[in-house]
C-alpha cells in the first residue's frame, strides 16, 4: 500500500509542477501583453500632441529654415507663441528619447512612427542645443540627441535615407 501512495504523491507533484510551469508560461504571456500595451498606449498618446495640426505647422516651418539656419537658430528671437511651441516640440523629443533610453518605449516603434522628423528637427537646432550645454545645462537635451544617435545606428535606414533629409 506505500508504494501506492507512493506513485500517488509522485503523480501529484508531477501534475503540480506541470500546473506551475503552464502558470507561469500564462504569467509570463500576459506581462509580455501588458508591456506591449503600455508602449502603443504611450506612442498613441504622444503621437495625438505630436501630430497635432500647429504642432505639425511648427515642425515644418523650423524643419524649413523659417526661423533661421541650424548655425543661427536662436529660440529668443522667436514670438511668444513660437518659443512656447520651439520648447515644447524639444520637451517631446526629449522625453520620447527617456522612453526609449529607459525602455519603456520601443525604439523599433519609434523609428516604425517618427521615422523623419525627429532628426530633422535635430538637424535645425543641434548647434543651439550644444551651445546651451555650455550655458545652461550639460544634459540640454541628451535624451533627444541619443534618441537620433540611435536613428543614425539604425540598419534599416541607409545612405540615402540621411541624403534626403532635407525633403520636407
């Protein structure tokens, strides 16, 4: 009778262990699900201000040149409401760039949703940007500069992809 009990407690161990590992596969599966939920909730909700119409009128007139060449643009020429707008397109980038740097944002998504415009506006402001390093902060827009660093690294885009920035 021992060694039935025997083979039974080894049965309900076996089966135990197997309902631990399918709970933990299950686990595992819904956190993986949680965590890709949270990064399109997050690119959503940015690209809704980001993709806004004066946000998107903004981009293109700094992107263009409007408010002067990369070596001499200067936000405090700028009106109030395009300082407002200049600061708050940079505070995006930035904060798009601690996502992405903290991994809470994929930068596959980010290069997949944003794959022009946040290098170009690199482009039109880095000298700025740098000098304020000097001036201000040194971490003025870090975030924002590793962000287009990894854009730079970026497989999928070639030669060409960075010969046609200037394509508005």
């Amino acid at each position: 009778m021992g060694d039935v009990w025997a083979a039974v407690g080894a049965v309900s161990a076996a089966i135990g262990t197997i309902f631990v590992i399918a709970a933990s596969f299950f686990a595992y599966s819904q956190i993986k699900e949680a965590r890709l939920s949270r990064h399109v909730q997050l690119l959503i909700s940015f690209q809704e201000k980001y993709h806004a119409p004066t946000a998107r009128l903004f981009r293109h007139r700094l992107i263009s040149g409007e408010f002067g060449s990369p070596e001499h643009f200067d936000p405090a020429r700028m009106n109030s409401e395009d300082f407002h707008s200049f600061w708050q397109l940079h505070d995006q980038l930035e904060m798009l760039g601690v996502l992405v740097e903290q991994g809470l944002l994929s930068f596959d998504l980010v290069l997949a949703c944003f794959h022009r415009s946040p290098p170009q506006v690199w482009a039109a402001i880095e000298p700025y940007i740098l000098d304020r390093r000097t001036r201000a902060s040194p971490l003025e827009g870090m975030n924002f500069e590793r962000l287009v660093r990894r854009y730079q690294n970026a497989p999928l885009l070639r030669a060409g992809y960075w010969d046609r920035q200037n394509v508005l």
